[in-house]
C-alpha cells in the first residue's frame, strides 16, 4: 500500500464533511421560519434511541425559536434544492418573511414543526438538552418522526441509499455524491 504524501498546515481550516440541512422552525405568530444548518450529526442515547444533534452559531431567529419552543424539523437538502438552501441563508427573518422564491410547506406528521414538502429525508425533534460553546449552542434533540421519500425501501437502521436522497454535502462549498459503493464488510 502507498504512503499518502501531506504537508502540514496551519489549523485555520475547516474541511469538516457535512451534510446540509435547512430547520424549520415555528415563529411567535405561528409562521413557519428556515435556515439552512450544516452542523448537524447524531449520536446514540440509550438503547435504541438517537438523538440528533444540531449546532447554531449567532442570534439568528431559528436558533431562538429552538430555545423558545424546543421543536424543529430538519430537512435535509439535495442537490434540486439548492436554490432554495442559497436563498434562506441569504435572507434574515428580522427582515420580513422570507417568501422571495416558491417553495411549499407542511405540518410534520408528529409534532407541531414546518417541514419542506421538497425535502427527501425530515427529522421531526424535540430538544432533550442543549450546550452552551462561546456563541454557538448545540441541541441533543430526541428523533420522534422521519419522513422519508418513499422511494426508499430501507431494510434495516443502515440500509439508506443515500444515491436516492442525492444529499448536499458541506465543507465550505457544495458537493454531491457520486455512487454507492457497497455495504459493510464488502472490502474486506
């Protein structure tokens, strides 16, 4: 097997894989709010329980909503939804409504959340507890409902085809995915 050559770096960057999802949240008058979040992952509880895991830097209202309601649904993006990813970063909710492009929305099935009719894959959560980190906080949110495009036939908790889901992948840009490549134990 050959070494990888590198070189050593300074720690500025921030190349850290994520996926990309836009939280809903619901607003003091009941309107729905979105912004897209990358920093977003899970991390088990216990059991058989996860927790999803989402981090939001600032002031910004969804993160308030969050804190005031402790619900959101988060909706994952792919690939047809980066205009819609592009235009909800791009505008503030203490600015107006953000209804600048068209896009569609529902009630989740299991909590009172906005979820994005254009969304392959929604988490419906409530917050379990959160962490103060300088300016960022980061929710522990307790997974009630997922709403999945019905596409997929899963067979187990790791059978997901992502190549189905055709997720935006972070790390300071946008990428995509390319194949699926097989399953565990299939390279050994």
């Amino acid at each position: 097997m050959d070494m990888i050559k590198r070189r050593s770096v300074d720690p500025v960057y921030s190349m850290c894989v994520q996926p990309s999802f836009i939280i809903g949240t619901n607003n003091e008058d009941g309107s729905a709010n979105f912004a897209p979040i990358t920093w977003v992952s899970a991390t088990r509880e216990g059991g058989d329980g996860y927790l999803l895991v989402i981090s939001m830097f600032g002031t910004k209202k969804t993160k308030q909503n969050v804190l005031r309601t402790g619900v959101f649904s988060a909706n994952l993006v792919s690939t047809d939804m980066l205009p819609l990813m592009d235009y909800f970063g791009s505008r503030h909710a203490k600015d107006g409504r953000k209804n600048g492009i068209p896009y569609s929305v529902s009630r989740g099935e299991t909590l009172d959340v906005p979820v994005l009719d254009q969304s392959r894959w929604v988490y419906e959560c409530e917050v379990a507890y959160k962490m103060e980190t300088g300016d960022s906080t980061t929710f522990f949110s307790r997974i009630h409902g997922i709403q999945m495009d019905e596409r997929l036939q899963c067979r187990d908790t790791f059978d997901v085809d992502l190549t189905v889901l055709d997720p935006v992948i972070y790390s300071g840009k946008y990428h995509s995915l390319g194949k699926l490549l097989g399953d565990i134990g299939d390279f050994l």
